[in-house]
C-alpha cells in the first residue's frame, strides 16, 4: 500500500489526466492481490528459463496481462520493443497459441542498466528462446532503426526498450502506425521513476500524452504498472 501511495502522489506530481489516475486506482486494487496467481503462471512458464541476473521484474504483472489479453486469441503477429533475456517473448508466445514475434533489442544496455553483461544476457535470451526459433525474428538493432526498414503490420506490440520519455514517445508513434485496427498496444514499467529529479524524463509522462493525443482511435485502455490500450 505504501507504494500504492508513493505512484499515486508521483502521478500527480507530472499531471496526470484526472481519468487516468481514476483508471490506475480502479486497476491497483483489481490487482494488488493477484501475486500468487502471477506465481503460478510464472512457474508453470518459466521451469527452464535461463538468467544471470534473476531479473523477473515482468513476472509480477502475468496475472493482470493474462486476465486482460486472454480473449483476444486473433492476434497473430507480435512485436515486442526491448527483449532482454525472453521472459515477455515466451509469455506472448505461449498465451497466443498460434502467434510469432519480431524481438527488438540491441543487447548493449544503456545508463538504465548500468553494470550488466549484456553479451551473457543475449546468450540467456538465444537460448530461452531456442524452442520456439520458428516462431521468434531477432532484430539486433534499435528500435529506430527498426521502424525506419519494417513493412510489416501486427496485431500486438509491446513497447518496453529505452525508458527515456523522447524514445518512448517515438517506440508509440511509430508502433501505433503499423498497429492493426483492433490491435494491442503495451507499455511496460509505467510507473517507473528512474529520472527523479527530472520526473518528465520517465516514461509515464510520455504514455499519458500518447492516450491524450490518441484517444479518439483508442476504444479502451487499462492501466496499473503497465498500460494496456486497444486500437478502434
């Protein structure tokens, strides 16, 4: 709960649409107690999965990603901004039985992941992903790079790469423009606070501008420590 308070006052704190901050306190309490369910979820997926660092941060959020996506068994293609070591790629993969994904990461790190190996990290995540090679496009690059060679459209794309505010914003535009109508847009860590001094860095308020600015072709979107949006 103490944390609960500390992103309610941060939300505030950058300006938060009044109808977003509702949509976050309406989705905490949906959600603050799913940790077993997220747990289960996790070790049933994850029995081989291989890291160095033991990050599971995306592991907290299964139940609520699995409760709000479950139904949308059209989507197809996935694109996934930021891979690290395969834990969202094999969730992806596994809750839409007959998906594939294009994974973007450059596997180089940056002043958000200060003193990680990233080579091993790439490894880990070569081989977590081995099973499904048939179903899993690596794309080495930026996420910039990326958008400026892709032709492809997807059903869902999860943004989860630089959390600077300036690429977070660029990862939403240029995701939404070969987003399929009806399609799935995610947004990792929104309530990371890594720029505290400089609060508009962080990504949040970067996502509450997309909403704002987008909101007439979005149909709804969830919000909690990550924001899910459905395109019209």
């Amino acid at each position: 709960m103490v944390k609960f308070l500390i992103n309610l006052l941060y939300l505030f704190q950058i300006k938060t649409p009044i109808k977003i901050v509702i949509n976050f306190i309406k989705n905490f309490f949906l959600n603050y107690k799913t940790k077993r369910k997220s747990k289960k979820i996790e070790t049933n997926l994850y029995q081989n999965f291989q890291s160095k660092y033991n990050h599971r941060w995306f592991c907290t959020h299964l139940n609520f990603l699995t409760s709000n996506l479950k139904k949308n068994q059209n989507i197809k293609r996935i694109l996934e901004i930021g891979s690290y070591e395969g834990l969202s790629a094999i969730f992806y993969l596994n809750l839409f039985k007959d998906s594939s994904i294009e994974c973007v990461d450059t596997w180089s790190g940056g002043e958000q992941q200060p003193g990680e190996d990233f080579s091993f990290i790439e490894k880990n995540f070569d081989k977590n992903l081995n099973l499904y090679k048939n179903k899993v496009l690596k794309h080495k690059m930026l996420s910039d790079n990326f958008f400026a060679q892709n032709k492809n459209k997807f059903d869902l794309i999860f943004i989860d790469g630089d959390h600077k505010y300036d690429q977070v914003k660029r990862d939403a535009l240029n995701a939404w423009k070969i987003l399929n109508n009806r399609g799935v847009l995610i947004f990792d860590d929104y309530t990371y606070n890594h720029y505290k001094k400089e609060t508009s860095l962080n990504p949040a308020p970067a996502i509450n501008e997309f909403i704002k600015n987008f909101s007439n072709e979005i149909s709804k979107f969830v919000i909690w420590k990550q924001v899910i949006i459905f395109k019209k």
